[in-house]
C-alpha cells in the first residue's frame, strides 16, 4: 500500500457513523499532524462526544486556503457488501471501504499532502477544517466555520472535498428541513365540532405546501440545476389513533431544496410563509382548547452553494485541476456554510459521486493522487 491508501485504511477502521464519537479519529489526527507543527483547535458538540477540529500550518495571518472534510460516514447495515466494509481492500486501483468516497479519501488526501505543505516556505495558512455530523444534515461544522469566519486569519478559498472526481463544483442547491407537529383535541368522531382534528389541520398545511411548490416554479432558476427551480414537498406522516376518534396528533416531516442564487435566507422566508399560515389556523383551534396548536420544528439547514463571485479563483481551480467548466453538484455539501462567513467555497474532490452512500463504496487509488497533487499545488499559492 502506498501511503495514502495506508492512511484511508486506518481512517475507515475508525467505523466512524454519525451516531458514535469521532473523538479516537480526531486524536489520531492530531497525532499524525503534530510533527508538522499544526496548530490544532477543537469545536465540540454540546455532549462532548464529538467534535470538529482546526488544524493550522503555517502564519496565522488572512488569506491562505482551507481544506473541509467531514469525518463522518453512513452506516452499512442493510447493504450487501461483499465484504467487511471497515477493512480496506484494494482491488484493480481501487480502494474499497466504507467512507473511502464521501468522504475520508479527502481527508488521507491532506495527511498524505502535509509533509510537503509543511516543507514549504508559508507565507499564508493552510487550514484542515473537519467537522462531524455532516451526513445528518451538516449540523456539526457551523461553529468552527464562523470562529473561521471571525478569526482575522480569514482564508481566501475553501475547497470541499466532496466527491467530484477531481472536477470544480461550483454550485449546488440547499436545503432545509424539518418536522411540522400538529396538536389536536380528541374526541368522538361524531362531534367533529367540539373537538380539533389534527390529521384534517396538517391536510391544510400540507396544502399550502403544494401551493408553494407551485410558486417556486415561477421563482429563481438556475439552469444548470435539475430541476432549475427550488422544491419543497412531504414524504413522510403519521397521525390518529382510530377511524372513529378525532386525531389528536399529527406529524410530517417536509424538506426544501433551494436553487443556487436564490436571495439569502430564501429558505427561510418559505418557513416563514408556512409558519404565517399556520397561525391562520391556529385561533380557531385554540378556541377550543388553548393547548391545541401547531409547530415547525427545523431539523437541518444546508446553505445553497452559489457561484464564486471572482471569476479568477474558478480559473485558478479549473486550471489546478486541468478541467475545463465547472459542475453543479446534486447534493448538499457544507460549501454554503463556509461562504455564508464570506469564504468563497468550491466542491474539489477525488471520490466518485456515484458511490457515495453505496454498498462497496469505493475510491479510484489514481485519483487520490490526483488530489495530493491538487492541495500541494495550491499551497504553492500560500507560499507568495
Ligand atoms: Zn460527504
């Protein structure tokens, strides 16, 4: 095994899903990096188990890039691997393992990288950024992106590792997403009146929904997109108890998807309007018990990825990366998160974007090597 793929394995024996702690990882990490003279901070989640982790090299001045990965993975139940997904196997320049696309091959990319980052003259950092949690909705990498945002050592590009094949995403669409929780009276089903029907009150919210999904065809498109417009539905409800007692409980859970260059905080204005038309419904229930009522509770946000604004940064990366157009990716990334702290952030990394999340997940041994390449290139860009 060369040493990236050395890296990569150990990486993936972490089984590091999102449900358990990545803190073995993260101290791994920090033991292979210390040698470098990597500064490390940590960003930890509220019950301690899990963290993300900031790993300087070089002057803590502004400028400079950052490398983002996250340290999660999927889990493997229920998937027909062929063999222990935990041990990496390498098989016809492929290196199979769960994680090994989205998306630890990135984060052996950046060990594999740093002795040569660390031999170079810097003049600006060059920033680790890891973070946990990403694939329950990128709920873990938002403190350590504003302390970034807000440090004075603000970095001029993020590059996300994501799986792009080595390709320049430069968009993606986000999300938000979450439950709506509708608090009924129960009662006798022959006196609909007298109580308040929670199943009948989601109907109605779920029924603005559908007009909203209608109007966001008519709103911002971004042709590269499928579809260009932003999406919003529900896939999910359960409520009632029996078919003759008026429901007292009803839930669903609705996800948003918003275009890139929609204006900011899009997403958050569609709550607002389903929140608004809640309240429409809500003093007629509450008129027949105050305690009837309905929530929105927001699970995860995924900020869209627009495109950089300075044409020079795409330029430089489709160059660094010898492409030729820069991609829009289907999925959410933490992309957005880090522009929202005024970082122009670009999707780059080796993995294959159909494997993700798949049985037998693997990452191509040629392209890792691109990608070392790749971050070695652009930390010659810190050394000016
Ligand atoms: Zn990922």
């Amino acid at each position: 095994m060369t040493d990236v793929t050395d890296l990569l394995a150990r990486i993936i024996a972490f089984r590091n899903i999102s449900a358990g702690s990545n803190l073995p990882m993260l101290d791994w990490i920090e033991e292979v990096a210390r040698p470098y003279g990597m500064t490390a901070r940590r960003f930890p989640d509220p019950t301690g188990q899990k963290a993300s982790l900031l790993l300087t090299l070089g002057p803590e001045v502004p400028g400079g890039v950052l490398f983002s990965g996250h340290t999660d993975v999927v889990p493997c139940e229920g998937q027909a691997w062929s063999a222990d997904p935990w041990t990496a196997r390498v098989e016809n320049g492929r290196l199979i393992g769960r994680g090994s696309s989205d998306m630890q091959g990135f984060l052996a990319c950046c060990l594999a990288a740093l002795p040569a980052l660390a031999a170079k003259k810097l003049t600006r950092p060059i920033h680790f950024a890891f973070s946990y949690d990403e694939e329950v909705g990128c709920t873990g990498v938002w403190d350590m992106a504003k302390w970034i945002g807000a440090s004075g050592m603000k970095p001029r590009l993020a590059v996300i590792g994501e799986p792009t094949e080595m390709h320049v995403a430069n968009a993606h669409k986000g999300g938000l997403i979450g439950w709506c929780k509708v608090k009924g009276v129960p009662g006798h089903s022959s006196q609909p009146d007298k109580y308040v029907n929670a199943v009948m009150i989601a109907a109605e919210v779920i029924a603005e929904i559908n007009r909203i999904r209608d109007d966001m065809r008519d709103g911002p498109h971004y042709a590269a997109a499928t579809p260009p417009w932003s999406t919003i539905q529900v896939n999910q409800i359960r409520g009632g108890l029996h078919g003759n007692i008026v429901a007292e409980d009803c839930e669903f859970f609705w996800e948003m998807r918003i275009t890139p260059g929609s204006p900011p905080d899009s997403d958050l204005a569609v709550l607002e309007r389903m929140k608004a038309f809640a309240r429409t419904l809500e003093p007629a229930m509450k008129r027949i018990s105050p305690e009837a009522g309905i929530e929105f509770i927001v699970q995860a946000r995924i900020p869209p990825l627009n495109p950089v604004s300075d044409p020079a940064i795409l330029r430089e990366m489709l160059d660094l990366t010898g492409t030729q157009q820069p991609l829009t990716k289907s999925g959410g990334t933490e992309a957005g998160i880090f522009t929202l702290q005024g970082i122009p952030a670009l999707v780059i990394g080796p993995g294959d974007n159909s494997q993700p999340h798949q049985p037998d997940e693997y990452v191509e041994i040629a392209m890792l090597e691109r990608c070392i390449a790749f971050l070695d290139r652009l930390g010659d860009s810190c050394t000016a």
